[in-house]
C-alpha cells in the first residue's frame, strides 16, 4: 500500500500547465479579443500609412513631439464640431469655443469633417504645414485661425531725438583725423584736448577744470581714461605719454619712447598701449619703473586707431596704412591682418556683446564698415556708408552702434545690429565728426567736430527702459564754453 505522504510528493513534484489565477466566476473567454479584426485594421492603417506633403509650404518637423495640426484625432474617436450651446454666452462657452477652435481649427461651413478623412493618415504626424507668426500669442497655430485672437502689432522703431541736448564751445579743437581729443572717464567726468591744454568737464555739475597745459611748443594729440577714472593719460606731439592724477590735477608720469606724435592711447587694466606716427606701438605697465614694456610691430605708417576687447585679451590696432591687425597680450607681431579697407582705419569698437566680435571703419575712399569674428577669423559683412568712417562705438545696453562721419555728409549714424538698418541719422555739425565718447550709463554720446563744438546727444535707452522712448536731456538745451 502506498503512502499517501509520498503519494502528495509526487503529484506536487510534476510540473503543472501554467494557468492565470483568475476568480472561478470568471469564464477565461473573456480574455480573448473580440475585436481584433478592427484593431488590427487600425493598427494596419497606422504603420503603412503616408500623407501628402504641400510642395509650396515650408515643412518644420520634429522627431519627438507630434504635431496638433497634423494629427487625425479621428482614430481617437475624439469629435471636432463643438457642442450646442443653444444661444449660450456664459464665459465657459466661450472659452471651450477658443479652446476648440485653437486644438481643432476653426469650424466653417463645408469644412470636411475629420471623421472622414482618408484612411492613409497617421495617428500623430511629427511634420506640419504651417505658417506661424512670428508675433504668434497662440501656443497651438497661426493666430488668424483662431476667432477672438487679433496679431500682436510690430513693434514701432525706437525714436532717437535729433537734436542735441546740450552744445559745448571748444575753441582749439583740432581739425585733424588722426587724432584722438575726446574722452569720457567712468567717473562720468569728460577730458578734451584743446590746443596745448587738457580740461575736464564734470557731467554731473558741469564744472570745468584745467587739468594740465604743455606749453607754447607742444600740443595734446591723445587722451585717454584709465578703467577706473581716477587718472588720465596724455600723448603729445612730443612723442611723450603723461599720466596724470585727475583729482589732484597732479602729473604723475611721464614716459618716453617715440619718436613722433602719439596719436592713439587705449588701456587695458594697469597695461596701457600708445600708437605713434613712428609706426610703432608702444606697451607700458605704469606699474613697472621702465617705461616700455614691449613694442609692437607692424604697421607701415601712423598708427591712428588702438582698442582693447573687454575681455582684455586683444588689442586691435588702425593705421594710415589701411590696415587693420589684432595682436593678444603676449605677441611682438600681429596674430590677425585684415586687409580689405582701402583708406585709413581709424575708426575700431569691440562689441560688448558678443566675444570676438570686432567693428571697423575705413577713411574718404572706402567709406566702410566691416564686421569681424577675430575667433574664427572671418570677415562677416561690409556696410558702405557713403561718407568718411571717423569713429565706431557699441551700446552696451543694446545691440547697436554709433559711426560718425566726415567727407562728404558730417553725420552721425545709429544702427542696429546685425541687420545695419539706420535707426536715426543726426546732423548738425559743420565739419568732420572726428571725436566720439560715450558716457558711463551708456546712454548719451558725445562728438566733437572741427567746427570747434562738442555736442551731446542722447540715443541709447538705458538697461532697464529699452522699450521707452528717451527724451531726457530735451528741456535743458544750452550751449556753453568748455574753457
């Protein structure tokens, strides 16, 4: 007789049909797909299916997300026409009606019902046929589909006032394109060099100062602030840069090294670079006891425009050679050359927008603005102006920039950037705009002219009111002398 403990073994040792552990009440042919033929059909109509493609319509796609406009919510049995509302016009009818017309499109007569759209349509389709506005307010397609939804109008161009705010006398002022006389301090104190003399005009009080005067056999040929607007450097027709101590109106130092005038100064932190009509650039750290530091170089005649980047990194340098050349902190030689001006280069601005991005402009017969990626070293675009390139400055609140001219038109431009449409042509001076300065804020430029005036004009919006038209400045027109 057997045992029945080892009879339960053997019937627990072999292996059961595997079963799914469902209630008894519960018959297993509910399991089964009673409508697999359907679904399959859909399953069919979703993987061989293709649409047309418009061939006169841009196609913008994605791989991830599908598109609303293109996708046939039919196979969802999700219904397009919106519901009765039998006169209806509370707020939520409204907006299911907004909200409709902007999934769905909006619901004009004879328009096909999605129901029946052609069996050879995706599901989701990942390209869609479209022409969105670039002012779009709605997040699903182009605003005139939907009823109630009006484009946003194009913004106006900012308005620039043509006039200046405010005209200073500058008896002495040099007639002569080489030279760099105008300078504005971070201190918001502006140096010009008038004859032999130097002074200093306070914005905020609009007290002047004389700051320093050479003497009957010399002249100011160059100034410039350092960063931090506590002192001034002074080149002279001499060959010789001074420093001077602006709140003191005390010379500090005088530095030697050139031959002939110094006409363009530029510093970077304690490092301060003079260009001269030797051809050479002159590097000096005011720190050190020598008074060069290294010399740079190049150019085959007068070195009349010098610019360091704001990175500090790059000095961009202009001559009377037409040539334009980029040296970095540690070169005797020039890293970059750029040759396609055919005047002067006087005119240099760095963009404090944009790394690498480099402005300049050429004399009487180029008449040119030319765009430069010192990164990658490519030449990215030419404006002709028409009229004699003097200065370039960068906004640094917005991206824009400031040339001023001379032969044949004497005028002031502002531009925007990149596109170069003119948002404002300045006139009123009689000569050549040779001087250019920005204030500290960024806001107001200030140029000066053989005409023997300096003129301030305000043309940036400031950072926190880019969108505002500026007007500051209109009610206190006047005109004094600076000495």
């Amino acid at each position: 007789m057997d045992d029945p403990t080892l009879s339960n073994q053997r019937n627990q040792s072999v292996p059961s049909t595997p079963s799914l552990n469902v209630p008894t009440t519960m018959p297993d042919s509910s399991f089964y797909l009673e409508n697999l033929p359907y679904r399959t059909m859909h399953v069919n109509r979703m993987i061989n299916s293709s649409y047309n493609r418009s061939p006169s319509r841009t196609i913008y796609s994605d791989r991830f997300i599908p598109s609303r406009s293109g996708s046939n919510f039919a196979l969802f049995d999700i219904s397009n026409s919106p519901t009765s509302t039998e006169g209806k016009e509370d707020g939520s009818g409204t907006y299911n009606s907004l909200l409709r017309a902007a999934l769905f499109g909006p619901d004009t007569p004879g328009k096909k019902d999605s129901l029946d759209a052609p069996a050879c349509r995706n599901i989701f389709r990942y390209k869609t046929e479209t022409k969105r506005s670039l002012h779009s307010l709605s997040p699903f397609g182009p605003d005139d589909s939907v009823p109630g939804i009006s484009h946003s109008p194009v913004k106006a161009p900012r308005k620039v006032p043509r006039s200046p705010y405010k005209v200073l006398d500058a008896p002495a002022l040099q007639d002569d394109f080489y030279l760099n006389l105008v300078d504005w301090s971070s201190n918001n104190v502006l140096a010009v060099g008038l004859g032999n003399c130097v002074y200093l005009w306070n914005a905020c009080s609009s007290k002047v100062t004389k700051l320093c005067d050479l003497g009957i056999d010399d002249s100011v040929c160059s100034v410039s602030w350092a960063q931090r607007g506590t002192h001034l450097a002074v080149g002279t027709s001499d060959g010789e840069v001074e420093i001077w101590d602006a709140s003191r109106c005390q010379r500090v130092r005088t530095m030697e090294g050139h031959r002939l005038r110094v006409g363009a100064l530029a510093w970077s932190s304690s490092l301060l670079s003079s260009g001269s009509r030797d051809k050479s650039i002159l590097q000096r750290d005011i720190r050190a006891p020598d008074d060069i530091a290294s010399k740079l170089s190049g150019h085959k005649s007068e070195v009349c425009g010098l610019k360091w980047s704001y990175d500090n990194r790059e000095l961009a340098s202009g001559g009377n050679d037409n040539k334009l050349f980029v040296w970095n902190q540690h070169s005797t030689q020039p890293v970059l050359k750029y040759c396609e001006h055919n005047a002067a280069v006087k005119a240099i601005a760095w963009s404090p927008h944009l790394h690498g991005l480099l402005a300049s402009g050429g004399g009487t017969v180029d008449r040119c603005i030319r765009f430069w990626n010192t990164t990658t070293n490519t030449h990215l675009s030419c404006m002709d102006t028409g009229s004699q390139v003097c200065n370039l400055v960068w906004s640094k609140n917005v991206n824009e920039l400031v040339s001023t001219h001379g032969y044949s038109q004497n005028q002031i431009i502002v531009w925007r950037y990149p596109t170069m449409s003119k948002l404002a042509t300045l006139t009123g001076h009689t000569y050549r705009v040779l001087y250019l300065a920005i204030s500290p804020d960024g806001q107001t430029i200030v140029t000066g002219a053989g005409d023997e005036t300096l003129r301030f004009w305000n043309v940036f919006p400031s950072p926190k009111s880019q969108n505002t038209d500026s007007e500051i400045g209109a009610s206190s027109f006047g005109r004094t002398t600076i000495r």
